[in-house]
C-alpha cells in the first residue's frame, strides 16, 4: 500500500511526531558532541584513538543532519511576503555552510519573490543536500543556478501543478544521484532511491509547498528546481 503524498503532511500527526523525534534526536547529539570534543582537547596529537573520534564525529554529523530534517517535516506555520529571493539563502547559523555553496546568478538577487522565509530556507538547504554526496556539515561543494523564467511549459514533479512560464524564478542543481520522478510524487514510499534521499526529498517537497512554491524534474538534463513565484 502506497504511503501518504508529502505535500499531504498537512497531517499535523506525522508532522508533530518527525519533529518529536528530530528534537529528541538532537538531544542526544549535543552531549556527544560536547564529550567528543572535551576528548579531542584530553588526548595526544599522535594517539591512534584520535582516528575513532573523528568517526564519532562524522557519525554526530549525520545525526544533525537527520535531525534538521526531521524538524523540518513538523508543522509551524507559513507567513508569505515579498522579499528579495537574495534573502532567502540559509544563514551559516542554519547549518548548510553557505561559505562552501556556489551561486550562479543567472537574474538578479534582488528578484524580489512573494513566499514563507524559513520554508524556503529550508527547501533551499534540502535541495543543496540533494546535490551534495555528503551531509551538509562536511562543507559540500554545491552550485546552485539562480534564474527567472521557466524555459518551457512544465508542471511541478510531486503535484502535478503547472508552472508559470515567464513569473517563476527558479533555483536549480544537478543532483549527485538520479532522482526519479517516482521518488519525487512519493517520497515516502517504497523504490530503489536510498532512504537518506527519500527523506531529504520529503523535506524538499514538504518545504517547497509550505513556502508557496513547486518542484521541478528535467528527467532530459538531471537537474532539480524550485520554482517560486515572482512578485509583480
């Protein structure tokens, strides 16, 4: 039996339960990382033990990330306005190392775009995540493509919504592995993509649609977009 749509997690239970478990998920990887790091400060430069502690570290890494995500799929609620689609990239302090992200502005970041900040935020870290082969704390090299316009006539990958050809600014990736239009309608469910993917896609949607916006696949060239609505 097919899994609920993402863009159906207006269901506030599975909403409120991701976001419980990330919270909780969280509380554990503070301490760890805190003790970890106390290690590193107690232990000899050349002590062969410093190797395990930077898996552990890896391993926290990972743990901040699926906690990141997981909050992300809880309910909070969406407030659009206009802003500069500039002001929209995720902030060092949001744990996507923007300082490692590399923009190519394609118009101008003072394209001004009518949608919920922290949504988009988080739709942008999400799609960056995608993009990138490793978590977002190990400072992948991302490019994201920043444009206004859709070339031609498309509809968005998960609901099927047509998209406006010439008032959409879209940002867009290659992703690092295939995404499949099936992931994309339903990433929840079951298919060949790894769960990790899965669930940065369900963010990614989840996101897009809280903030007012769409997805979209180009099955031809491999890249992912979002797609937001310009302001007049």
């Amino acid at each position: 039996m097919r899994r609920p749509r993402t863009d159906g997690l207006e269901d506030t239970k599975l909403g409120a339960l991701a976001a419980a478990v990330g919270h909780e998920l969280g509380n554990i990887a503070v301490p760890l990382g805190g003790f970890t790091e106390l290690a590193f400060q107690n232990i000899a430069a050349d002590d062969p033990a410093r190797q395990n502690l930077d898996e552990i570290r890896i391993a926290i890494d990972r743990i901040k990330s699926l906690t990141w995500e997981l909050q992300s799929l809880g309910e909070f609620e969406a407030i659009r306005t206009r802003l500069l689609v500039g002001e929209c990239m995720p902030t060092e302090a949001d744990g996507a190392h923007p300082k490692s992200w590399r923009i190519d502005w394609l118009c101008s970041e003072h394209t001004a775009v009518i949608l919920d900040r922290l949504h988009a935020e988080r739709a942008i870290h999400a799609l960056a995540r995608i993009a990138a082969p490793g978590v977002p704390q190990m400072a992948p090299d991302v490019l994201l493509r920043v444009s206004q316009g859709v070339p031609r006539a498309a509809r968005c990958g998960a609901c099927g919504a047509a998209l406006a050809r010439n008032s959409e600014v879209l940002i867009q990736v290659t992703p690092s592995r295939p995404v499949g239009s099936d992931a994309l309608r339903d990433p929840l469910g079951c298919g060949a993509a790894g769960r990790g993917l899965r669930l940065a896609l369900a963010v990614l949607v989840h996101c897009a649609h809280r903030a007012g916006g769409h997805v979209l696949l180009e099955s031809a060239s491999g890249s992912l977009a979002l797609a937001f609505p310009a302001a007049d």
